[in-house]
C-alpha cells in the first residue's frame, strides 16, 4: 500500500490517461517537476530541510503554498506541486503549480527564529520566485504574518516594490478581502452545484466534517447557511456528533476557541454536551449523505473505507483519499481539485487586485469565486458526460487537455 502522495498523483495520472485514450507520450510531460530546489538552512546549529519545487508553467507562473511542518518531505511537495497544476488547469486560471516547504516544527520555535527561517528561506529561492515567475501563498502552519516577512524579504534581495510576489498577506499589506474564508466557501459553492446537477436540495441533505481547522470551518459556517444540514465535525480532540444538527451559532462559538488542536472537545465540555463527543474517527462513520474530509492526505485508506455510510465525499483536502481506495470505492466523489480550489482562486485575485492597484469588496470576490467553481464544474460535467467517468477523471481529463 503506497502512502507516497506522489505515487497517488501518479497513479491517477495514468489511469485517466489510460481511461481517456490519450497518447501515452502525455504520461511523459506532467510526470515529473520542472525544477526542484532542495536545500538546508541552518539556523542556530540546526539544520532544517526545505524545498521548492516548481512543477509546471504551460499556463502561467507557478503558483503554490509554503508548508511548515516536520514531516515535510520532497515527495510530499512533488504530489502537492502536481495537484497544484492540475487545479489551476481545472479552474482556468493562467498560473502553474508550484509548493514548497521547511521541514520544523514551527511551534518550538521564537517568533524571532521564525523570522529568520522564513527569511532564510526567501534567500536560497529568491532567483527563481516572482510576480511573473512564481508566487508562493500559505499552508500548513505559515499565515499572514510569515508571507508579509518573505515578500520583505524578496524586496529588499531584488531591491523592488513586488507586492504580487506573494499571496496571502493581511490586508493591511495588501492581502484580498474573502481570502481566509475562500478555500472552505469555494467547497460549499461547489457542493451547492453538485446537489442542483444531482436534483437534490441543501435542506434534505446531512453533512459531516473531518478537521475543523481554517478550511473546515469556515467550510461548514457557509454550508449552514446555504441550508445544508451539519450533523457532526471533528478534530484531533474529537467528534460532534448531533443528528438533529450543529446550528450555525454553535459551529460559531467552537471556531471562536482559538489556537487550540482541541476546540471540539473543549466546546463541548464547556457547554456540558459531553454526551455528543464521539472519538474523532468516529466521523468517518457517521449515517450522513455527504462526507467532507478536510483534515490531511490519505485521510481515508483501506483501513477505514468500508466503514464510510455516506454517499457523497466533498474533498476539500488535498488528496484525502488514498490511491487504492480511489480504485475501489462506490461513491460519488467531488474531487479536490475543484473542491478546494477557492484557495488558490481567491489567491489569484489578490495578485490581480496587487498588480492593477485595486480593491475589491468581499460581495465581488465571492461573487467571482462562486463564477469561477460553476463554470469549472460544468465543465467537467461535460467531459463525463461524453464517457462513463468520475467526476475525478473527467477534472484531469479537462485540465490536461488545457495543459497540453
Ligand atoms: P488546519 O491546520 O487549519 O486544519 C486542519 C484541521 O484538521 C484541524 O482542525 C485539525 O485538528 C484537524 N485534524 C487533523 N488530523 C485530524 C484527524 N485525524 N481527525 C480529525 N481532525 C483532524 O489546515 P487547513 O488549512 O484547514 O487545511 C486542511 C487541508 O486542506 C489540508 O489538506 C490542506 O492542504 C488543504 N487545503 C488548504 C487550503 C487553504 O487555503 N488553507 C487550500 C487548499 C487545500
């Protein structure tokens, strides 16, 4: 059983090139990265591994999130780099995929080490990154304040004003209105879109939620609103699991326990609802139509699929689902590269709003979010509906087709 994010990418690439008749030459141009920077920075007698790789640019300049996170690893920045392509290419966006990252631990580390790592960073990759080369962006554990001390960073190296050289930043430097919330509203878009193309309705249909961090969260606030009924989150703490539904209000106050692993429980606890706390793989359980795993990779592997009752899994992390289990598994499937793609659209119109000089309200921001989902989705739509294919295949069928 691989659990090397790469060999995933991989193995769906081949698959869907196999599935829709492609030359096998195609295999060829998206199996591999344009460029890698692999390198170390040493900081305080120690040395931390970090990388960037620049995937593909047939579109337009790399684009991608820099991770903080021990377990950070090249072929993990490879697969996210790949994955980064193919949703720019899904949702039409003229930018390439790009990640990178530093393998730490953030969180043992001084604000002023921290600095100094990312500034770190900025140097040994400076020469490749850009406006109009590569923008990197936000991930797993680097926000607002880390893009604002690279993109200084990159300044004072390349002795300009680049304020497009990095997304993500606050708005005070520059940053776009409906950024934080972008990733999980774009997801609530695209399982809007779904459920009218499925002739379902929001209000008939359950929802739960794995991880409850930035992406679920606000995930599962805009999903309320559209009238989709949420009947349990998680997170490392645990699950809230409540059939009779988590009302906006609630998913609130548990977002407001911040910088805590243990909000659900901690909510829970405090508002004597320990009855509802469930362990957190319990989620994966629950009787609900719809299951949103938007925790990590392979998240669902062949240990636990089977115990999966909904019908429908909105992947709103990046590859959720383990190869295998993608071969296997009888359910319908919205895919994460158009799932979650409202991170990097969003991220896309920060860098046009830097580049014009604008400012545009959240009404507007959102309003072209949920544009840019609706159009993508039904474009996959129609590649499926010219074969037998999932809606997986048919968005790789769609971008490869753009990126070749
Ligand atoms: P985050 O760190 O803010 O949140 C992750 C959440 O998952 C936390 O609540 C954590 O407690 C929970 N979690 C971790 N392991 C769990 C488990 N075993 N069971 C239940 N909960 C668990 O991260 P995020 O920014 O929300 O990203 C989540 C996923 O979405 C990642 O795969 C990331 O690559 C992907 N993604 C993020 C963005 C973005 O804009 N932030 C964009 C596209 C994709």
């Amino acid at each position: 059983m691989s659990n090397n994010p790469f060999e995933n990418y991989l193995s769906t690439l081949k698959n869907t090139i196999k599935k829709a008749g492609f030359d096998e030459e195609i295999f060829k141009k998206l199996n591999s990265p344009d460029r890698i920077i692999d390198f170390e920075i040493e900081l305080n007698g120690k040395k931390y591994p970090a990388y960037r790789v620049q995937f593909n640019n047939n579109l337009g300049p790399y684009k991608g999130g820099v991770r903080f996170h021990p377990q950070v690893n090249l072929e993990e920045a490879k697969a996210l780099s790949a994955w980064m392509t193919i949703k720019t290419a899904v949702v039409d966006l003229p930018l390439g995929g790009a990640k990178g990252g530093i393998a730490v631990a953030p969180k043992k580390l001084s604000e002023k080490e921290l600095k100094k790592l990312s500034e770190k960073y900025v140097e040994n990759i400076y020469k490749f990154i850009g406006e109009n080369k590569d923008i990197p962006a936000p991930d797993v554990n680097t926000n607002e304040k880390i893009m604002k001390w690279m993109k200084d960073k990159y300044e004072k190296l390349t002795n300009q004003k680049a304020p497009g050289s990095f997304t993500g930043k606050a708005i005070k430097d520059g940053g776009s209105l409906g950024r934080k919330e972008a990733t999980g509203q774009g997801g609530a878009y695209a399982l809007k879109f779904f459920t009218k193309k499925q002739n379902l309705t929001p209000n008939n249909l359950t929802v739960a939620v794995q991880g409850f961090g930035n992406v679920g969260s606000y995930f599962a606030l805009a999903a309320a609103k559209m009238g989709f009924k949420i009947i349990g989150v998680s997170d490392t703490s645990g699950s809230y699991i409540n059939k009779n539904g988590i009302t906006k209000r609630e998913l609130k106050k548990i977002k407001e326990i911040k910088g805590k692993k243990s909000s659900i429980k901690e909510y829970l606890i405090k508002n004597n609802k320990e009855n509802k706390l469930f362990k957190r793989n319990e989620i994966l359980k629950v009787n609900s139509d719809v299951l949103v795993p938007a925790a990590l990779e392979n998240a669902i592997n062949m240990k636990n699929y089977k115990k999966i009752k909904a019908k429908y899994i909105l992947e709103l992390a990046n590859g959720p689902i383990s190869a295998e289990v993608e071969k296997v598994i009888d359910k319908i499937i919205i895919p994460d590269v158009l799932a979650n793609s409202g991170g990097v659209i969003v991220s896309y119109f920060e860098w046009l709003q830097n580049k014009n000089k604008e400012k545009w309200d959240k009404e507007k921001v959102f309003k072209k979010l949920k544009d840019k989902i609706n159009k993508a989705f039904e474009e996959i739509y129609k590649e499926k509906e010219k074969n037998t294919l999932t809606l997986k295949e048919a968005a790789y069928i769609l971008a490869i087709k753009r990126l070749i």
